[in-house]
C-alpha cells in the first residue's frame, strides 16, 4: 500500500507541482529573456529563465488584471511571479533527484513511510471537527415587524400586543404581516423562505431556532422595533454518525500526512541545493 501511493505523490509532484505549472503547457514563450535562477544539486546545474517564469504565472496573471489595477496590480504579479518560481526550483530540484537515482523513486524518499492512522487519531479528528460531517441549520421564517417610532411608541406596543393576541387566538400568521408588518417582506406575508443559521440579529436568532415547528414567538423588542417570528419547518443540524464518515476521515489523514513528508523531502533538497536567485 505503501509504495503505490508514494509513487503516486512523487508522480505528481514531478509533473504538477501546481496548478501554476499546469498552465505553463499552455502558454505561449515570450521573446524577452534572462536568467531568473540557478539550480545546482547532485552535480547537475540546471537554469531557470525569466520566459519559463512568465510562463508558469500567465494564467494567474490573467486573472489578476481582471480584478486589480496599479501599484496593486504590480504587487500582485510579483507575488505571482515568485510563487511561479518557487514552483520551477523545487521542479528541478525533484528532477535533479529523480536522475541521481537513475529515474527511481529515491530510497531516502520511500523510507518516509506513512504511519498507521489509529483509531483514536481518527476519532479525535471527528469530535474536534463535528461541524465538518453536520449539515447545514435552517429555518422557514415568517415575520411580522412594527417599528416603534417616536411619536406614539406606547400605540405601537399595543399594536404588537394586539397581533399577537389575534395569532395566539388562531388568525392566520400571513394575513396579519401583510396588514401590519413593516419590513420587505410584507406583500410575501413575512415570507423569509429558508434562513440559515447565523443569518438573523442574535437576538432573533435565539429564539427563532429555538422555537418548535409552527409556534410563534413573543414580542422581541430589537433595535427600536417589535418582532414576532414564527417557524413553519426545520431542517438540517444533523451530524452523520462516526460509522459512516471514518472511511473518509481516514483518507483525509492520510493525505495530510502524505503532503507534508512531501514537503519535508523537498525542504531537504532545497537545504543542500545551491539556488541562486536573480
């Protein structure tokens, strides 16, 4: 199991370091030219140009010019740039090794085994990431507003109060919005459709995920106005059991682990290279 998906990972690292190196198969070459950086491990030296950089960051840069302008721009694409060149030294670097061992996967490299993921690894990762495997809260909210205003509040309580006492005795919530309510959604009959949770004033929220399905609230005064809310359904919240998502979990462990041994093999060939940057 081992070695396939070492092979795998030093594959892919050879051929793609980036999405930035993909885009350089199909960039055109630019006339102007010069040397960005040298490159010099296991007796091989190995150059890096300026075309080969601009290359490798146009895709990026395309994108760039889309959404910045001036001294920005400019900043922008001389991260691009350096980003792009990073990427083409540690390519050589991968390519240099790959010809020291005469086109094999490096010993030093499959020594680097992926530990066993335990299972209490795996279950630790479910409990402190419970929100990654629960799926998303929401509400079908309806809501009547009256704002208090200055020039006759107590009238304004007493309209609220009123409404309430007419929905606590059966009037149909839509109805009384859109002859009282006061916000957007009036002519909908409060009407707020699927509201997730984090998408209210807190206040609101609180009460409103904490109402049962077809209840209405009491009066929530907030921000100078008067609320009354009212949840027609619910769905979502639910966390997938253990059972079902340790699989996944494990890969994903794997994959972390597996990336950063990568990262590590090429910091030490990085470490005893010679690159010189221009």
């Amino acid at each position: 199991m081992v070695r396939p998906l070492l092979v795998i990972l030093f594959t892919a690292a050879l051929l793609s370091l980036s999405s930035l190196c993909r885009g350089a198969l199909a960039a055109d070459p630019e006339v102007i030219n010069g040397i960005a950086a040298v490159v010099k491990s296991n007796d091989t030296t190995d150059v890096i140009t300026y075309s080969e950089v601009r290359d490798v960051s146009a895709p990026k840069e395309k994108l760039l010019r889309e959404q910045f302008r001036g001294e920005e721009l400019l900043t922008k694409i001389k991260e691009a740039r350096a980003a792009a060149l990073k990427d083409l030294i540690d390519r050589q670097l991968i390519i240099q090794a790959f010809k020291k061992e005469g086109f094999q996967i490096p010993d030093h490299f499959l020594d680097q085994r992926i530990q066993d993921i335990s299972p209490n690894r795996i279950q630790d990762y479910y409990r402190k990431h419970a929100s990654e495997f629960t799926s998303k809260e929401q509400i079908k909210l309806r809501m009547i507003m009256i704002p208090v205003g200055t020039s006759d509040p107590a009238g304004q309580k007493a309209m609220a109060e009123e409404i309430l006492g007419k929905l606590v005795n059966g009037a149909e919530f839509e109805r009384m919005a859109q002859i009282y309510s006061e916000d957007s959604t009036r002519d909908l009959g409060g009407d707020w459709g699927w509201v997730d949770r984090g998408t209210l004033a807190a206040p609101l929220e609180k009460v409103a995920f904490n109402l049962r399905t077809g209840k209405v609230s009491n009066i929530i005064q907030l921000a100078g106005n008067y609320y009354i809310l009212k949840v027609e359904d619910k769905r979502g919240g639910v966390t997938r059991p253990f059972a079902e998502v340790r699989d996944e979990i494990e890969k994903k462990l794997v994959a972390e682990e597996a990336q950063a041994k990568q990262e590590r093999w090429l910091a030490s060939l990085r470490q005893k290279a010679y690159i010189k940057m221009y």
